[in-house]
DNA sequence: TTGCTTATGAACGATTATGATTGATTGTGG
DNA sequence: CCACAATCAATCATAATCGTTCATAAGCAA
C-alpha cells in the first residue's frame, strides 16, 4: 500500500467514526506500528487530524476555534511549514513576543508544553494561546477594528515593560535594499519596539513577500533572520549578502 | 476505548440526563472505577462538568459567555436595567472606563451612537466594543484566563496613561461597613486605580450583591454612586447614610 | 553496477493510561 | 447518636503506547 493511499485511508476512516486507534489502522491495512504511527505524525503536522493517547481524533473537535484551520488564509500549509521551524527555535523558559498576524498565529499550536510566557498585541491571538494555558500578556493599546491588532503610543509604551528572547514578527515585505516593510506605520513602530527589546529577532514571511515593498518600513534585513518557505536562487543570493536567511523547504 | 472517546461518551450522557452516576459510567463503558473517576477529574478541571457525591452534573452558569443574548447570565433582566440606566449618565464625548463583568457587558449595546471613547480591561468586552464601531482602549496585562480580565501591575500602570470622565464598576457585594468588594485582590487592585483616575465612579450591582463581603475590598461606599435593580427598605437605608444610590425599578 | 535517498519494520527504554488495593471520608438508616 | 455501606483520594504495579534509533529494503539517477 502506498503512503498516499495510508494517508487517504486513514482521513476517510477518520471523517467516518470520528476517531480511529492506532491498533485498528495496524490491522486493517497491514502496515507495521511504526509506520502508521508516522504516517499520523505526518497527518498532525498538516493539521489533518489530531493525535491522542492510542490513536488520532478529527482536529477541533474538542477545543480549536475555526479560525485557526481557516481555510480562507492564503498560503496556510506554507505558513504552517514556517511556524513549525519557528517553534523549533524556542527555549523551554523562554519569554517571547508574537507579532499580530495570520503567520503568526500558526506558530500558537506549536507552543503547547513549552513553558513560555508570551507577549502579543494581537487581539486574535491572546484567546488561541490562552486556550492552549500558555501564560498570556496581552500590550493593550488602541484597537485596530480590522486586524485586530493594538498599535499606537500606549502600545509602545506597555511594550517597555517587557524584555524578549525571541521576537517574532509578521511582514508585509523584504526587499535587499529597502528592508522589511509594512503597510501601517503604526504597527512598524510596534514591530521596530519589540525588536528592540528582543535578544533575537525573526521575520516570518511566506515567498508571496519577496522583494515587496510596503509603505512603512521597519528595519534593515540585518536586524533579523528571515525565515521564509521558497525562494528562488537569484533572490537568496541578494539576501544572504545582508542577512540570514532560513529556507524551510516542504 | 480510547480515552476521549470516553470523554465525549460522558458529556454526551450528561447533556442528555443532566447528571451520571459513577457506577453507571463503569457499567456501560466498561473502563474500571479509578479510570471513570479520573475521567471526572480531568472533565471537571477543564469546567465541562461539576462532580459530587457518586457522579457528576452539569456545571452551573459560571461562565462569561460573550454573547449578549445569552439567557445563561444569572439576573440577566436585572443587569440589562442597570446598564440601560447607566449608559443615561454618559455625555457626548465622555471618555469612560468600563471594568470587566457580565453586568457593564450589558452596557455596550447601549453605546452606539455616542461618540465617545472607551477603555477596558475585559477581553470579552473588546470585541462587542468594537463590533458597534467604538473607540476602544484595552488596559492590556496579564490575562486572567477563566474570566478573560486583564490584571497585575502591568494592567495598572497602563490605566495610569488615562483619565477618565466616568467609570464603571462591577462588584461582587456592598456593605454599609465592609464597602465594596470583590473575590479577587488583583482586579480590585485595578478597580480601585481606574476609579481613582475618574472624575465619577458608578458601581454596578443586582440585588444579589446586597450585605455580601467578598474576600477583596475595593473602596467604601461613599467612593463611588451604587446602582442597583431593587433592594429592601432596611438596606437602603442604611446605605444612603453612606452613599447615594440609584435603584432600577422595573 | 554504484551511490544516494526514502520508506519501512523491529527493538529499545521512556512515558502514560489503567486497574486493583488501601485506608479515609461521607451519606444513610436506625 | 452510632454503625454500616457507599464513595472517595492516594498509591502502586502492570500493561499499553510513545518517540527514538538502527538496520534493512526499495526506488532512482548516474
């Protein structure tokens, strides 16, 4: 049987009863433990399903919201790849700052059992970390109706509260001459804020943002790694002059 | 059985009966006693369900539900009296503070049109703000996770970036000795700051709240005009040495 | 063929869920 | 009030499941 067909079985069988048992998957399709066992592995990373102890339930089933399986984001299984490296660069003990934004709010489901505490200005954010009993502080600020983002002086001033490991953050843009950009000025200030209050800084960006510019910028592309999902040779080439950069591949 | 499935058998029984009994839940899933019993255990930890004394039932209304038409909120009727009279209080342009709760929720639908500018520290009460279109500040902080209250000492040095023309307050109880007082030190901490920060302080109570004494004090009666939906004569009396106060009647 | 990558299955110690046992606690019926 | 039965929390040993590692097998290009 091929892992395709494993991988289709299994969802049908899934989508079916609800919840499937590793022992029953062993049986019914003649592959070892081993194998079906990573064949989940791989199901759960594609937030396809959901592991639990002795088998795999249909993802959100119990807890999630829908909006972090919204189909509606642009580039998700891209977004998801990068947040999957992102997490991996995290320290248990760590207190880091979570940017507003779509990309962002992938890396949540990777922060579980991390003990971190978490800083965000991301109205969207705090509820999916907060479901996941992940120490929360939200910066507080005037809010962005549409984002859901809090911006503005308070923002910036409740961020000096706080001093980071890591920091990362969504953008809009990055460009070899022009650096990281962002459509709003305010929530530059408030990336550039947190950067600076952070021991290491990473930009997530999937290859839609590559050599974008957007009206506001935020820093240079030294001042932080970049981590994106696909980029062409010609551009990396550009990049790697002035900065890092971490290709996370499929 | 794999142990969610036991999970949702046991909510499921629940929500369809109202209550289980221990030996029932060993009978029919045929997982042993100590299994069912931690099965409790953990549905009762993460608020699903209330155990006593050979089963479990459903748990009470505890819970803050965002929804303003949730008939769930005990003296619903009571708290949406109140709000309606205090939203009378507010001028055009009035900056305002609106404490986390169930009873100044209510308040928000009563906004709209107002023209003015808000700030809270409730997680809940952020997003109805924002769905009628208001300016709105959140005090950011620590998240409280059950309640969704910003509190500590992060919450209380953002309120100091403010002033405020009123202030609303929910209470868990008032008492002509004891004033006003809630559960938990942390958010009277923040009570007490916004108030001190405004020119009038209203507290808002239904009558439920008449002679309790919680754990926390907030401030003596005379610190702020109490608001209630009825209250008895005696008690009343009482309180007006103290205070004024304003009763709702239906 | 050789060299390389990928998929697989078996084996290992570590982790987690489970079931039985204990003695303490609580409700019930005299 | 007491005695008895049911229920409880805590503990322990066992069985199931887990992630990891390693060796083998299969596919594929040079």
């Amino acid at each position: 049987m091929l892992t395709n067909e494993r991988h289709a079985y299994i969802l049908r069988l899934l989508d079916e009863k609800q919840t499937v048992k590793i022992q029953e998957l062993v049986e019914t399709t003649g592959a070892s433990e081993s194998t079906i066992r990573r064949d989940l592995t791989d199901l759960e990373h594609s937030r396809k399903l959901e592991r639990v102890f002795g088998g795999a339930i249909l993802p959100g089933q119990n807890l999630m919201e829908p909006s972090i399986s919204d189909k509606s984001t642009q580039f998700l299984e891209e977004k998801i790849r990068i947040a999957e490296f992102a997490s991996s660069l995290i320290q248990q003990g760590d207190s880091i700052f979570l940017d507003a934004g779509t990309t962002t709010f992938q890396l949540i489901p990777f922060l579980k059992d991390k003990d971190l505490v978490v800083v965000t200005n991301g109205l969207t954010l705090v509820e999916a970390l907060n479901e996941q009993g992940i120490t929360t502080y939200l910066t507080g600020g005037l809010m962005k109706p549409r984002t859901g983002a809090f911006v503005g002086s308070h923002t910036i001033s409740a961020l000096r509260n706080y001093r980071f490991d890591i920091c990362f953050l969504g953008i809009n843009g990055f460009h070899p001459e022009y650096g990281y950009t962002t459509p709003d000025p305010e929530e530059a200030a408030v990336k550039q804020m947190a950067s600076s209050l952070s021991r290491k800084t990473f930009a997530l960006a999937d290859h839609s943002k590559a050599n974008k510019i957007s009206f506001a910028k935020i820093m240079d592309l030294d001042r932080a790694t970049l981590i994106v999902d696909e980029i062409s040779k010609e551009a990396n080439a550009g990049l790697q002059k002035k900065t890092i950069v971490k290709v996370v591949a499929p």
